[in-house]
C-alpha cells in the first residue's frame, strides 16, 4: 500500500518536472512580458506576420469594409519601421517583410479603387518602392479551383507507411527542397510558419534513432531522417503554449505527403521521450533551444519486396458526430 502511494508519488513528481521543464523551454523562447532580449528580433518579425496577416484576411472577407483594421495597419506600419533599424534581415524574413510590404501596397491600391481616403493610416509611410501585391494581399480564390483535386482523396486513402527501404537510394538535395517546399504551404497559425526540418543521413541517422523506441528492426536501414521542430519564438504567451504541437503536428503531416508527392515513403516515428533523451537528440542534431521538437519521420524510396501492416481503421461512423 505504502509502496503503492510512493511510486504514485514518484510518477507524479516527474510528470510535473516534465511539465516544467518544457514550459521552461517554451518561455525562454516565446513572446511574452519576461521573454529574454537576444528573441527581439524573431518576435518582432512574428508581430509583423501576425499583423499582416490580419490585413491580408480583411482584404479577402466577403463583404469589404474600406478603413477596416486601420489599427492594425497603423501597428503594422510602426513594426516595420523598427524592424528597418534591426540588423541580421536573413532569408526567412526577408521574405515575410517583402509579403507585409506586398500586403500594405494592396491595402492602399483597394482603397484608391474605391476612393476612399486612408492617408491618415498611411502618415509618412509608404510601402516599399516595387513592392510586390502578389506576395501579399488577396488574389481569387478561382485560380485554387483551377488545380486537379480529383486525385487526392485516392492519394491520402492510399498513403501507408513505409519501413522496408532500397538502401542504395537518397533523395538529391532537390528532392529534398521540394519536400520543404511543399511542407511549408502546411496551414499555420497567423501563417507564422513555424515548422522546421534537419535532415539527416548516414551515420547520423543510427545515433539519433538510437534514442527513439519504435524503430526495433528497421531502424538501421532508414535512408533519410527528418526531425520535425516547431521554433517557439513565434509563439505568443502562456495561451499558445500548446500551438507548437498543433502546428508542428499539421507540418509533420504536410511533410509526410510530400515525401509522398516525391516518389518516397515514410514512416512517422514517435518522439515520446523524457527530458535526457530530448537533450541528447538535441545535441547531436544541434537543435537551437528554442525549437520543440515534434517527431522523427523516416524516409526514403521503398525496396522492392516492401511489405507494409493494413492498419485497419474504424468505420467513419464511429468517430463522426453529425450535430
Ligand atoms: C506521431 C506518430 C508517431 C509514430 N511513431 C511510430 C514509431 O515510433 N514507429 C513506427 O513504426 N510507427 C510509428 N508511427 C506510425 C503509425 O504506427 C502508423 O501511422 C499507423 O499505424 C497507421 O498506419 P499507416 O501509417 O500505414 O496508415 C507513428 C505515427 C505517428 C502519427
């Protein structure tokens, strides 16, 4: 009985020392009041996206309402005048800048469309010389219509997961790109875009899935290994503590389709562990803290004899509840 309540104890405690460290980790990278001062830039850059993307979704509603969120575009304008003074502008946000700028010009255009005056919004503000309104602002949604679909429902309903691999083939870097490239267009909150890929191969592949628990019996002959994270910085406060896992998770999915749209095929692997072996992980993949990781996903081209489980699944009627 006693033994019982201790071991309880004992679990319980390092449930909650779990919990903290990952809050601890969650809060030295988000944005909030106490947030350390070297994440200025990532969460001023996570502010602009935010803001933007608010305008970018006013420009789209059904029923337009000239001068709507001008306060938000006033914000968005004194962001991007801060931002002008940071230095270190890298490839990721050069491209969100661009699409705020984008966003800003399409705001102004629709509004001399309809001739209504927004000059008190826009005070000493211009968007960038040449900024582009295809990268930010709204576009018919008609030119996603135009798109095939007619074959996807077959594609997901056939995916299956892979862990028979042909050794002898890597993807190239393009392939690899592509698969980026398509996991990114993954919906995000805010479009903050916050899933992130290393991938790696060779011997490194063999360390890291030595700390993973459901590779037994194929782990050693996985081609590629992907770790899915989700960077933290763009997260706000305590109430999107849990929005790495959703993102991350819907990225990790995005990902593993477009393995998928390249030929190969995956397999998700689980990164349920504690906090030793997170740190392990981390250090050999050289994750930066401020990066959660979400899963490993095993990749590569099948071999030719791959045989794979048939994971029945239940009838959609018990898991569907038509209100
Ligand atoms: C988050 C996550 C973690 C998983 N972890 C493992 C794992 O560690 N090892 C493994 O062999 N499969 C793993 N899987 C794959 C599942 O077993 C598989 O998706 C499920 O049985 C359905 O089969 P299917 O993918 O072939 O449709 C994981 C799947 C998910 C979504």
């Amino acid at each position: 009985m006693i033994g019982k309540l201790i071991r309880s104890l004992k679990q319980r405690a390092l449930y909650y020392l779990e919990v903290y460290r990952d809050s601890r980790r969650y809060l030295g990278a988000c944005d909030w009041a106490g947030a350390p001062k070297r994440n200025r830039s990532v969460h001023l850059l996570g502010d602009i996206i935010r803001k933007y993307h608010v305008v970018e979704k006013a420009l789209a509603m059904p029923e337009f309402r000239p001068g709507s969120a001008a306060d938000v575009v006033k914000s968005l304008i004194l962001d991007l005048e801060v931002w002008e003074t940071l230095p270190n502008h890298d490839v990721e946000s050069i491209s969100q800048i661009s699409a705020a700028h984008g966003v800003l010009g399409s705001y102004l255009k629709r509004h001399q469309e309809l001739n209504f005056d927004v000059s008190e919004t826009f005070v000493n503000f211009q968007p960038k010389e040449g900024s582009d309104t295809q990268v930010g602002g709204a576009n018919p949604y008609a030119i996603n219509q135009e798109l095939d679909w007619s074959g996807l429902k077959k594609l997901l309903r056939g995916r299956r997961s892979l862990r028979s691999f042909d050794v002898s083939r890597i993807p190239t870097p393009e392939v690899l790109h592509s698969i980026a490239r398509t996991a990114l267009k993954s919906p995000s909150v805010c479009n903050r875009q916050t899933g992130r890929l290393h991938v790696f191969t060779g011997e490194k592949v063999i360390q890291l899935l030595e700390y993973q628990t459901g590779n037994r019996g194929f782990g050693h002959q996985v081609p590629v290994l992907f770790v899915v994270t989700s960077d933290m910085r763009f997260f706000l406060s305590r109430k999107e503590r849990n929005q790495p896992g959703i993102d991350g998770g819907l990225f990790a999915l995005q990902t593993v389709l477009a393995i998928q749209s390249e030929g190969m095929g995956s397999v998700c692997l689980n990164w349920c562990v504690d906090y030793n072996s997170d740190l392990k992980l981390r250090e050999i993949a050289e994750i930066p803290e401020h990066e959660n990781v979400i899963m490993l996903i095993g990749c590569g081209y099948p071999s030719s004899e791959a045989l794979s489980p048939i994971s029945q699944r239940y009838p959609a009627e018990a898991i569907l509840t038509i209100h």
